[in-house]
C-alpha cells in the first residue's frame, strides 16, 4: 500500500509537493546535522542551500 502517495486519491501537485518535502528534507540532513554551521548567524546559509538543491533536484 502506497504510504505518502496514492494516485487514485491524489493528483500532480500532491506529488510535486511530497518530493519537495522530502528532497528539502533529505538535503537538511546533510547541511544540519553533518556540516553544521560553526554559529547560529550561519544558519541561514545551510537552510538557504538546502531549499535550493530540492529545486534544483526536482527540476532535473
């Protein structure tokens, strides 16, 4: 059984926004918790970069 996504009961941008979410999520992962940023002004950056490689994943 389908977990995050049904395509019988959900459409494209259902899809578009779990992938988004979860790209987002995976590059958070990465950037918050492997390469932490060395002081909370720098956190900015690492949330920055993470939103833009989740576009950057899904518009591949």
């Amino acid at each position: 059984p389908p977990i995050l996504f049904d395509p019988n009961l959900s459409g494209a941008e259902s899809l578009h926004l779990i992938m988004l979410v979860t790209a987002t999520e995976v590059a958070h992962q990465w950037f918050g918790n492997l390469v932490t940023p060395a002081w909370w002004d720098d956190v900015w950056l690492s949330d920055s970069i993470s939103h833009f490689l989740s576009y950057k994943l899904l518009d591949d």
